[in-house]
C-alpha cells in the first residue's frame, strides 16, 4: 500500500510539474543537469564505459566532451517527457514536426502493413504524434514494467495521440486480431534482450550486441513494409522526423537481413552524433 501511495504521489508531482511552460522547464533542466553530472554523477561509470568501448579511436576528452553534453541532453530529455503529460496536440504537433507524412499514407493507403522501427535517439516520447499522420491502428509495442500502477499512467501518456499499447509478448496475437485491417506498428529496436531470448548476435558500435529479432519475424509473418523513424534535434526541444523506407518486401529478404539494415541504420545516426542516444543504458549486459 505504502508503495502505491508513493506512486500516486509521484504520478501527481509529475503532472503538476508538466502543466509549467518550457520556459520555466528547461531552467528546472539546467538545474537538474548540474545535478546529475556534478553531484550525482549519475550513471557516470556506465556512460563512460560505454563511450570507451564503442569509441576507442576517440580521446578521453572527445569521450569526456560527448558525454557531457550527452547529460545536458538527457537532462531536457526528462524534462520534454514530463511535459508529454499535459501538451497539446498542436504544440506537440509544432514541436515534433514530421517532414513526410504521405510515405506511411501511401502504405496504409495500399493495404499495407507497416513496421516503424525507431531507437533510443533524440526524443523517442515525443514521437507519438506519429499518431496523427493516419486513422489507421498504431500500435507501440514496449516492455512492461514491474510496477503496473505507474506502467499504467505511462501508457495513458503514451497513448493520448490514438497509439495502441502492446506488450511485447502481445505482438503477434494483436496483430492476429486486426489481420483484416492495415496496421502501423512501433518498435525501440535497441533495446536489450534478456539472456535467454538472446538468439541473435551482431556488431553493434564495437561491441557483440544482443538483438530483438522481433522486427524482422513480424515484418515476414504480416509482409509488412520496414520503415526507419529519423529523429533529428533541430534546436532545444524541436524535432524533425523522416520515414525512410528501408525494406518494401520482407518476405524476398534473406535471413538477419531487415535486422541488420535497421541496425546499420541507426548505428550511422549515432556515429554521427552520439550525444543524443540513451548512454547511460546498459545496453551490454552479457
């Protein structure tokens, strides 16, 4: 019981917090950056080693330099997620701008199936207005948490712009269900398998990476077009996205094919500028 009221009351304290103009928020985001980075040291050992094994060819203070400003990122990363609670849909809208909307309409538009596949780059919340871009069903599919209470205040959250919450479990059963119908489904394709799903190895910036193969067996099994989500920071909390169509024809690809396109793609994106992933992840674990 004490757990749930604890949750309630943090659940409460976040959406106060949310109802504050960005202004005022990102000051609370500078503030919450020197905490984190100079007190805290959050995760700091985590981030470091992370930086050291996928970047060996960069100095200590390249290494030093990207993350900190990785911490000032996910400083406004926290912030911008807390205000995903009250935004509008038009100030959501205006600040995560989706450069080409007629490529999933298209799909859809076909009665085709589409898979979204995304990472934990930029501001990966903030992408539900995706939701807007077509009536058809979206589904994001994500991992469920152990306390259900505030799994259940996220997923309302994250469902506000017509998204349809789908444990990863639920996948295939869902999609079962809407066969009749063409569907958008989202997928975090970074995130790490637990040891025993853990099938499928490939490098992964430097390292032998565990993968999901979820992307690639519900692209087959539906014959669903693979689409990559680029998130791109424009300026402190704006964004563009572009869909980039990475496989049109699943069923003709060889085996780990779409699961290495989608990695290779978003590898690129964090060569290119890898403050903006989730570092203080341990994406590594075994």
């Amino acid at each position: 019981m004490l757990h749930k009221l604890f949750t309630r009351i943090f659940i409460l304290l976040l959406t106060f917090v949310s109802y504050l103009p960005f202004w005022v928020l990102y000051i609370l985001s500078d503030f919450l950056f020197f905490i984190l980075y100079y007190i805290l040291k959050y995760r700091k050992k985590v981030v470091d080693d992370n930086l050291a094994a996928c970047f060996p060819h960069k100095t200590v203070d390249e290494r030093n330099l990207i993350a900190k400003h990785f911490f000032a990122y996910l400083s406004d990363l926290i912030i911008e997620s807390i205000k995903m609670i009250s935004i509008s849909a038009d100030e959501a809208k205006k600040r995560f701008a989706i450069i080409n909307p007629e490529l999933l309409e298209n799909y859809v538009n076909k009665g085709r199936n589409i898979i979204v596949v995304a990472g934990h780059y930029g501001n990966w919340e903030m992408a539900n207005v995706v939701g807007f871009v077509t009536d058809k069903k979206k589904l994001v599919i994500y991992k469920p948490l152990t306390n259900k209470l505030f799994e259940d205040f996220l997923n309302g959250v994250r469902s506000k712009f017509s998204a349809i919450m789908v444990p990863m479990k639920m996948v295939m059963r869902t999609l079962v269900k809407l066969r009749d119908e063409p569907t958008i489904s989202f997928f975090l394709s970074d995130q790490t398998p637990v040891s025993h799903e853990a099938n499928y190895f490939t490098k992964f910036l430097n390292q032998n990476t565990a993968v999901f193969l979820g992307v690639e067996k519900i692209a087959k099994t539906t014959n669903g077009v693979v689409v990559f989500c680029k998130v791109t920071p424009i300026k402190r909390g704006y964004y563009h996205c572009e869909f980039i169509t990475l496989i049109e024809e699943p069923k003709l690809t060889s085996e780990f094919e779409i699961t290495q396109t989608h990695i290779r793609y978003l590898e690129k994106i964090i060569e290119d500028k890898p403050h903006y992933w989730l570092w203080s992840h341990k994406r590594w674990k075994f």
